[in-house]
C-alpha cells in the first residue's frame, strides 16, 4: 500500500493573507502539515502543491516535495478537485491511496489521519474518505435562510417536531480525505461517489479561515503544546 499525502497550499489567501505560512506556536501551519505527514509511518512520499515561492521554500526547508500548480489552478474560483487531479497527474511515482491534509486543520492527531485510511481500507470500500464533526446547529430548527418572503428555517418537515427526532447532522472539516486516486482522476466532485466519513471530536475539528478562527486555534494548541 502505497501512500502519498498531498498539501493543497496557494499564496492567496482573502480571509487571512499569507495564511500557509503564518506562525502558530512556532511553527507555520504548513510545517504543521508536513511534519503529520512525516509523523505517520504508513505516508510513503509527501508532496506540496503550490503556486507561491514561498511556500515553495517553506515546504522544501521541512523535508517535503514541491508540485508547481499552475496559475489557473491557484485562483479564488478555482477548484480544490482539479488542483488534487493536477497533482496526482504530477507525481512520477504511482500512488494506491491519495490523501489530503490541508494546513487548516493543524489540531489533528496521527489517529485521525491513521482512522481515515483504516476506513479506506475497510469492509465498506468507499471511493473517498472524508472527516467530519457533530454540527453545533441543526437545519431542522436552528438554521435559516433569508428570501423575499422573510426568514425561514433551512429543512422544514412538519413530522419533525422534536431535536430528538432529526437526523443527526455534522459539520465537514478538512482535518483528512483519504481516496483512490483513480477515483479522483475519473470523477468530476467529491460526492460523485460512495462516501464514507470518520468522525472527528470538536477540539481537534477546527477549520482555520480567518484571524478569529486561527486565534482560536493557537489557544488550543498552545494548551495542549505547553508543558
């Protein structure tokens, strides 16, 4: 089984610039990647797919193999599934399990990473793995959308009128994806096939987008760095 892991990292960043390689208790969020990669025994080869000199430099400096994305593929409006296709088209090696572990998430644990593959791998046979966290808010009764006519709640199904009888519904986060490359290279989104999930606990979950979710993310790793 061999596993390439993949860092989907650009320059541009709108919701916090410079992002990939800003500081988060000494380390930058892509050598957080990285060193996770490298962390778990099973990851044959680590690859970061950039179009940004700098994180060029950033990845090459903590061991890592550098994709040049093309400019097309860096933009705002860009897809993240054909940057994962250039990228598996990129590397000279054939990999049998693609796995993705974007800078975003640097609160994972090698288990959550190690869960992804295992579910891979597992009885079930999904084309794509991906992680997930019990959702704070429920669109059966606490989320809404705003129209002409007003507000109103997202899922609306008069049989359910207790929290108790809704589906159970979780948030996606990018702590891991884990897939059959050839899955990605035929396939045009991430649900086009059988999916499967692990879940992972809110305290390792967090997502980082902008300045107050990466704030929150250093006081949580630093609780947990600090001796």
């Amino acid at each position: 089984m061999k596993v390439c892991a993949f860092i989907f990292a650009r320059g541009g960043s709108k919701g916090l610039p410079g992002k990939n390689i800003k500081l988060l208790h000494g380390k930058t969020l892509l050598q957080r990647s990285v060193e996770m990669a490298k962390q778990c025994d099973f990851v044959n080869a680590v690859y970061v797919s950039t179009d940004d000199n700098a994180i060029a430099t950033e990845a090459v400096k903590h061991g890592a193999a550098v994709i040049h994305r093309p400019e097309h593929l860096a933009t705002d409006n860009a897809s993240e599934w054909l940057a994962w296709q250039h990228a598996i088209k990129s590397v000279d090696q054939r990999c049998e399990i693609f796995l993705s572990l974007p800078t975003t998430a640097p609160l994972r644990v090698e288990q959550d990473v190690r869960d992804c593959i295992s579910v891979l791998e597992g009885p079930k046979k999904p084309d794509i793995v991906v992680t997930m966290s019990e959702a704070s808010r429920s669109p059966f009764f606490n989320m809404v959308a705003r129209s002409e006519s007003g507000i109103r709640v997202v899922c609306h199904d008069p049989k359910i009128i207790r929290r108790q009888d809704a589906p159970e519904v979780f948030d996606l986060t990018t702590v891991a994806y884990a897939a059959r490359p050839q899955y990605i290279l035929d396939s045009t989104s991430l649900f086009a096939g059988k999916v499967e999930a692990v879940v992972i606990p809110k305290e390792r979950a967090i997502d980082i987008d902008d300045i107050h979710d990466f704030e929150v993310a250093e006081f949580l790793i630093r609780k947990r760095e600090t001796p």
